[in-house]
C-alpha cells in the first residue's frame, strides 16, 4: 500500500509517540499493525497516544469512534481527517 505524503507522516509521528508511551524506543509499527500486539498498549497508553498526537498536529479528533480502533491505519485514519479539516 502507497501511503499519501500526509498518511506518512502521521504514521511517523504516531510510531514515535507508540514507541515514547509504551517505552519501547526500538518499536516501529506499520499501517497493518494491530492496535492489540503492540506490547505494553493498554486502553490508557492508548488515549495517551492519541491526546500526544492530537497535541503533535494541533487537531482535535472525534472521539465517538474510539471503541472501533483495531489497526494502526484506523489511528492514521483518525488523525489524518482530522488534519484535513
């Protein structure tokens, strides 16, 4: 999958907060990396890293859909439609 200049760019910077709130500073996720198999992700790690993304881009993301995140695409979904307004 070719990802969009944007899409790669908040997958960069999501990868890094993953790797930051997880202490994990070798870890490097992909679009198809299930939310569930990023060790040391529970539920609050989770919130965190997307509230330190929120922070990163200077979005608000909606929140309503949170209960559906499964992948790391569906967070660079999230946040890359709340980039675009």
């Amino acid at each position: 999958m070719t990802l969009s200049a944007d899409s790669a760019a908040v997958l960069a910077a999501v990868s890094e907060i993953f790797a930051r709130v997880t202490n994990q500073p070798a870890l490097v996720v992909d679009m198809s990396r299930r939310l569930d198999a990023i060790e040391r992700l529970d539920s609050l790690r989770l919130l965190e890293t997307i509230a330190l993304a929120e922070e990163h881009f200077g979005v608000a993301v909606d929140t309503s859909g949170f209960g559906e995140l499964e992948t790391v695409a569906d967070i660079v979904r999230l946040l890359s439609a709340a980039r675009q307004g």
